[in-house]
C-alpha cells in the first residue's frame, strides 16, 4: 500500500507541473497572435483612444510576463477572459467541454470493448484463417481517417437522399441523455462510430500482439500443463498481464479521440468544442481559442495521469516502481 501511496503522491506532485508548464505553452503561442483583442471586443469602428483605453484597462500594455501571471491568477478564479462576443470564455467551454467528453468517451468505450473481443479471439486462434481476417479487418480500420468514415456513415445511414438509415446527418440541437434517452442515442451513434473505428482499429493489433507474448510465456504452459483449463488461465492470469501494454496505448489514443472529436463535431454540426475552435480561429478570437486550448490540453494530462494509476490495479508489480 506504501509503493502505492507514493506512486499516487508523484503523479499528484506532477499534475500541478504539467498544467503550469502548458499554460505557459498556450500563452505564449496565443500572444504571438497578429489579432488585437481590443480590437476584437470593442469592433472595427472604435476609435483609437477607446482602444488605448481598453488595453491600458485589461493590461495588454503589461510585459508578457505580467500578462501571464494576471492569466495564471484569473484562471485560478475560473475566468478565462471573454469572446469577441462579449460571452464569457468559461461559460462558453463549460457548456461546451461536456459533450465533447461524451463523444470522446462513448468513443472509446466502443474501441475498448471492439478491440478486446477481436484482440483476444485473434490471440487465441493465431496464425489462422479467422485470426488472418481480424488482422486484415484491424489494418483496414486503422488506414480509415474518421472524418472520411464519417462522411460514409451519413450517406449510407443518415437521413439523406439514398441513405438507408434515419440516424441524423446534422445534428440542429444537442438534446442531453436525461431528457430524451433515444433522441441522444440516436444524436450519438455515428459521431461516437467514426471515432471509434480507427481507435479499435490500432488497439486491437495492440491487444493481439499482446496476448500472443503473454500466451508464449512458460507459466501459461506450466498452469494448462498442470490441469487447470485453458480458458481459466486465459482469463484469470494471460488477459489481466496483456493488458498493461493497451492501457500504455490507451493514454494517448484519448488524445487523439479528443482531437477526432473536434473534427467529427463540425461534420455532425455538434455545438461542442470543435465548432468553439472553428468560430475562434473564424474570428480570431484569442481568448476563445486560447481557452478551449487550455482546457483540452489538461483533460488531456489528467485523463494520462489516470490511465497511469490504472496500471497499478492491472498490475501490482509496477507499485515497486
């Protein structure tokens, strides 16, 4: 319990670092933006002394690095600055940033459960024909963009001309899973398949590769040699080993569904985060832009550190670490 208290105590010392260090990252890159943000709120109109005014007032005159600490300090506070709109940007991404985690999640929990059926069944009959098929079937799934997958889903089951389904093509208004269960499954199915696809796709060779290793080890013949059943030693010792590698995957492929799931957004025309970043650049909006940025990046670190502290349940031999 100590190895894993202390395990834990580093990832929580860590997790503060890594948030500093990327909203450093975002400052900095954001305020090298050509756009004025004085500009931006007070319009094209504004006379040059309103702007003057206006910039003395929000401390865009400051040096950077007061510039910084005054973002750092008003971050803290949960505020973020507001849009070219006048909209507060925490308000903005708070409304937003939950459905983009729904997409992301029911994405991946879709990946998950495809990759492990095919993973495992793959392992288990290698070297054969359907071990063969799930191979080409993974390859094929991980070549497929997921925005060119989405395009196919919502001609071949959207409600389009020639479409065989009635799964939605645009998405006019987010309904949430308390208030219409079917209406948000519906709303969710394709956006949540394309993302999943290529993310099952690459896991899946993952877990194969995996389970083959696991399967080849000496305890496994030691354990079926001695009359315990083959199914038995799978599931009880051979899947819960093989699983530290996916879980490695895992960590990052939440980012690349996070970054998949602003693409597939603006297609399915979800009101989340990624039409947030489209209106942002659109309007070079800084605070937008930077916000969402910030956000994104650290469910990113959060969501690793977790897969991080999952390794420890699947395997108690990383406590000693």
């Amino acid at each position: 319990m100590s190895h894993l208290l202390r395990l834990i105590g580093r990832r929580l010392v860590a997790l503060p670092i890594m948030i500093l260090g990327v909203t450093l990252l975002v400052f900095l890159v954001m305020s090298l933006s050509p756009a004025d943000p004085a500009r931006l709120a007070l319009g094209e109109s504004a006379s040059e002394e309103a702007l003057e005014a206006y910039r003395e007032r929000n401390g865009l005159n400051d040096p950077l690095w007061t510039q910084y600490l005054s973002f750092l300090a008003g971050m803290l506070r949960g505020d973020l600055g507001t849009t070219s709109g006048n909209a507060p940007v925490t308000e903005v991404v708070a409304a937003a940033f939950p459905i983009t985690l729904q997409l992301t999640f029911i994405g991946l929990a879709i990946a998950i459960v495809i990759s492990l059926v095919l993973g495992v069944v793959a392992a288990l009959y290698r070297d054969r024909f359907l071990d063969q098929a799930i191979r080409v079937l993974s390859i094929a799934a991980l070549a497929t963009p997921s925005f060119w997958l989405a395009i196919l889903l919502i001609q071949w089951l959207g409600t389009v001309p020639g479409g065989w389904g009635t799964f939605p093509a645009l998405i006019l208004q987010w309904v949430p899973f308390r208030e219409d269960p079917a209406t948000y499954v519906n709303n969710i199915t394709l956006p949540a398949i394309a993302l999943a696809v290529p993310v099952a796709g690459s896991l899946t060779r993952v877990v194969r590769t995996s389970m083959v290793e696991e399967l080849d080890k000496d305890y496994v013949r030691t354990a079926i040699g001695s009359g315990i059943p083959r199914r038995e030693v799978v599931a009880r010792n051979v899947l819960r080993n093989a699983l530290i590698t996916p879980l490695t995957v895992l960590g990052l492929r939440v980012g690349y569904l996070m970054g998949g799931a602003v693409i597939i957004e603006i297609i399915f025309n979800i009101r989340a985060m990624g039409q947030l970043i489209l209106d942002g650049v659109t309007r070079n909006d800084v605070y937008l832009v930077q916000g969402v940025t910030l956000v994104v990046a650290i469910a990113f670190i959060v969501v690793n550190i977790v897969v991080d502290l999952l390794y420890v349940m699947v395997n108690p031999r990383i406590r000693n670490i």
